[in-house]
C-alpha cells in the first residue's frame, strides 16, 4: 500500500509539473505606429509665373498673390509655402532675409544642417536647410539665378511640433521639397 500510495503521489506530481509548464508571461513591447506613404509621383507644374517646377502628383496646388504658392498635402496636414519674388538690386536683402528666417528657429531646433545647391546649366543657386528639433518648420530653402529671381519655401504642420511624432511625413514632404527646389528652372 505505501508503493501505491508513492506512485499515486508521484503521479500527481508529474501531472502538475507537465501541465504548469508553461513559457513565462511577457508583456507585449511597445510599438510603434507606422505610416506607409505612396511612391512619390512628379508632374511638371508651370502657370505664367516666371518659373517652374515638378511637383508630388499627390499634393495639391493653390496660387495665391504675386506667383507665391501654397502646396498642400490633406493627408498629412503639411503644407509648402513657396514665394516668389523679384530681384531688383535687393539681392543682399532677400538673401538676409532668408536666412534670418530660416534661424528664428534656432530657439527649438536641435540643429540646422545646411545643403548648398548649384546648378549653373539651369542657373540655379541656393540653400536647403533641414531645421532638426521641434521647430515649427523642419525644412526650408531659398533658390536664385542672382539677377532677376527670388525663390523661398518652407513646410510647416498644422500640429503641435514634436519632431518624433512628425518624423515620417516630415521626411516624405521634405524629399518633395527637395526635387521642387532641383528642379526649378527659370522661364
């Protein structure tokens, strides 16, 4: 009897270990949202403005006064301000102005990273600035042919700026400004 009653208890006990073992509970980690964009697709924009530009096909185009342009992305609630505007022996001071601009941002920005772009076929020359941080704007450049054009544009968010959340449709809408500012050609 006490062999039987070993084995029963020994059997109870293999029979609580073979179905108590199971992997331990981890929790899920965290995880993060992600935004898939479609292929950007450019078509050429020209209107009677003095210049041109190819443009994501995604995006939608409103002028406003004096050849300036608001291009606006619904889906992600960005939109590029560019202005146009006439060099007449002020380049010095469109310049300054500009630039000034483009470091307001200094107060928030982590860093501003400045790309120099020259295309002397096109007689295009400028600046693209990448405002890192929680700036209000993450991208800007200015574009000139020096004698007789003036180009600025910027991105901004109509939402609070916190640069991690906005990373991935700021990255998207920068990469369209950055072909915008490539190929500019003067009329």
């Amino acid at each position: 009897m006490f062999k039987k009653t070993i084995a029963f208890v020994v059997l109870v006990l293999m029979s609580f270990l073979s179905f108590s073992c199971k992997d331990d509970v981890m929790p899920k980690p965290s995880s993060y949202l992600r935004l898939d964009y479609p292929e950007a697709k450019y078509v050429n924009f020209e209107n009677e403005c003095p210049f041109a530009f190819e443009m994501n096909s995604e995006a939608v185009i409103k002028g406003e006064k004096d050849c300036g342009f608001t291009i606006t992305y619904p889906k992600m609630k960005a939109t590029i301000y560019l202005t146009y505007k006439p060099v007449n022996d002020n380049i010095n001071k469109l310049l300054r102005d500009a630039q000034k601009l483009t470091y307001e941002h200094v107060i928030k920005a982590d860093d501003i990273l400045e790309q120099p772009y020259l295309n002397p076929q096109k007689k295009v020359f400028g600046m693209f600035y990448q405002v890192d941080g929680n700036a209000a704007t993450n991208s800007q450049f200015y574009a000139t042919d020096s004698i007789k054009h003036f180009v600025t544009g910027s991105i901004y968010f109509y939402a609070k700026p916190n640069f991690d959340s906005i990373m991935p449709a700021a990255s998207y809408v920068k990469n369209d400004m950055q072909r915008l500012m490539e190929t500019l050609k003067w009329k």
